[in-house]
C-alpha cells in the first residue's frame, strides 16, 4: 500500500486537532505566539484601502490582527476543520459589520491550496504566513506563490519556529520540542503523535537561513529576519520589486 500525500498527512493531523490548536498553541509558548503574531502583522504595514492575504490561516489569528488594522483581508487554509473555527471566530466578532462595504465579511476565509493560491499576480499589498509555510510539501513553491500574488512593493512575511545558531541552544530547543511538546499534545490533545510532528517539520525545514535565502533568490528586495528568543522563533519580511520572479 502506498503512503499517503505529505498534504494528505498533514490535512488529517491538523483537523484532528483543531478544536484544541489554539489551546496548544498558549501552553507550549506561554502566550508568546499571540505577540509574535501580532508583531507579524504590525510588519505588513497594511491599513485603510489595502488588501493582505494570510496563507495557512489556521483559526484566523494572524486574519484578524491584519483586519484591526483596517486592511481587507482574505485567510486561506486547505483544512476545513481549521476554517469553520476560523469563520465562527469572524461570526462571534461581528465579522459581517467590519469590511469596506456594508455585508462585506473581513476577513474573508477560504479554502485554498498555498502552493496553487487561487488569486492573480499582483493582488495583494501583503501576504504572511505564520507556522504554516513548514507543513507544505514544498515550502518553497508556497514562498513561490506568496511573491506571485503581492503587489511589487508589497511584503512578505513568513513567521515560523527557527534554528538557533548557537548550537548548546539548539540542541535545549530540540530536546524541548522533542520531549515536552508530545506530552503536553498527549495532556491537551490527547494523542502526542501529531506533535511529535512538530520536531520532525522542523528538521526538515531550512528556517529563517533557507527562507531569507530563497526570498533573495526570488528577488525580493530589503530582505531582513528578526530573530526571537536567539533565534527560536524568527520573522522574515522581503519587499517585492519589478524584477522579482515567481519562476
């Protein structure tokens, strides 16, 4: 019998959890990710009359925080479970009374694919992503897509889990990741496999190094990283330009 799809995998994962994400999210950073995420859409520098798309949506954190700031804004996931959360969010916020126009919902969710974004190029003044670009099958193809359909001029932002250079540290973090996180997903969630997937995306992924470096490839412009906690958590931001390619 054939594996499943990494997309597949990943799918089954996060609606297992979904009703306990957030919850889980809390406990394993103390809280810290609703500042980080905050922080992620203060750098996107979007407000009145501009449009933001944040990829790998979730339950809408990031959707939300971008739409206080008065920019319209569209959050797309690939999981449904993770989207009904996010749209019951929108209803208890009074979403329907916040958009530009009167019945306008802000933000907007859909179901989406990231490495096959359903909008065209140039559509966007910014599109982040937080914890989400790591869980596709090709990160890059989904950076890819993010600078396709940003405005030239527009950012790029990638929140996510880093590898700290100091290498004692990263060796504390991956023992945490490796042996708390599962037990707390085990207490919270109730079955720590699915995030024993959390250590296991993360070797895989190249993190704020790999991700600065393909935005640079890519051609983006300004390319920075702001590293959190030396380099645990990190925030990549890259400005598109006219000679940015999506290729």
């Amino acid at each position: 019998m054939h594996d499943k799809p990494h997309s597949e995998k990943v799918r089954e994962l996060f609606a297992a959890i979904a009703s306990r994400y957030d919850l889980m999210n809390d406990v394993q950073s103390f809280g810290l990710h609703r500042r980080w995420k905050r922080r992620l859409a203060a750098l996107a520098r979007v407000g009145p009359g501009k449009r933001a798309l944040d990829v790998c949506c979730g339950t809408g954190d990031v959707a939300f925080e971008l739409a206080v700031r008065g920019a319209q804004v569209v959050g797309l996931d690939f999981n449904p479970a993770m989207l009904e959360l996010a749209k019951r969010r929108a209803r208890a916020r009074d979403g329907l009374n916040s958009g530009i126009c009167a019945g306008t919902p802000n933000p907007v969710f859909v179901l989406g694919d990231a490495q096959q974004l359903p909008f065209a190029d140039n559509t966007f003044d910014a599109v982040t992503v937080s914890y989400g670009l790591r869980n596709l099958a090709s990160w890059a193809l989904g950076l890819v897509e993010m600078t396709r359909v940003v405005k030239v001029g527009g950012r790029v932002l990638v929140l996510d889990f880093g590898k700290p250079q100091n290498g004692f540290l990263r060796k504390l973090y991956f023992a945490y990741l490796g042996a708390v996180v599962p037990v707390l997903g085990k207490a919270i969630c109730g079955d720590g496999f699915v995030h024993d997937y959390l250590l296991e995306s993360l070797k895989r992924f190249p993190a704020q190094q790999g991700v600065a470096a393909k935005m640079r490839e890519l051609g983006l412009a300004e390319v920075d990283t702001i590293n959190i906690i030396c380099g645990v958590m990190s925030i990549t931001v890259g400005r598109k330009n006219a000679n940015a390619s999506t290729v």
